[in-house]
C-alpha cells in the first residue's frame, strides 16, 4: 500500500499541474478569440454587433471552461475522493 504522504504529495503535484494548463490554455484560446474579433472588426465594421455578441457568448464559454478547471482542481486538493482508499 502506498505511503499517504506520497499519494498526497502526488495528487498536490497534479492539482497543480491541472491549474496551470487550466488556466493558460483558456487564456490563449481568449487571447486568440479577441485577435480574430479585431481583425472581423477592421474588415467589417458595419457588423460590430453580431462580431461583438458573438465574442462575448464565445468568451463566457471559454471561461466557463477555466472555472471548471478551477473547481475540479479545488475538489483535488481539500477533498479527494480517493484518500479514502488509502486509509484504513
């Protein structure tokens, strides 16, 4: 049976390493949607609107994605759900 210490450490590790791609993939995506947004809007002016909601609806979604990440990682580190294998 594995040492508690070292399961702990490990899913700390990975808590980690899930919030950090969490967190940066998310941001490029945002980045490069915002990108795209200004170019439609050099190009098309006249159709701000649509450009605008559709960045916005695009942006709230790509976010939802980082909070996702950020509540799974939360689970992670207060309460595993297999610590409980571990202890006996």
């Amino acid at each position: 049976m594995p040492d508690l210490s070292t399961f702990i450490m490990a899913s700390t590790a990975a808590a980690i390493f899930g919030i950090a791609l969490g967190i940066m993939l998310p941001a490029i995506a945002m980045g490069w949607a915002i990108s795209r947004a200004m170019d439609a809007l050099a190009r098309q002016p006249e159709a701000e609107r649509a450009i605008m909601r559709t960045l916005f609806i695009g942006l709230a979604m790509i976010e939802s994605l980082a909070i996702y990440v950020l509540v799974i990682v939360l689970i992670i580190l207060f309460r595993n759900p297999l610590l409980e294998y571990l202890l006996p």
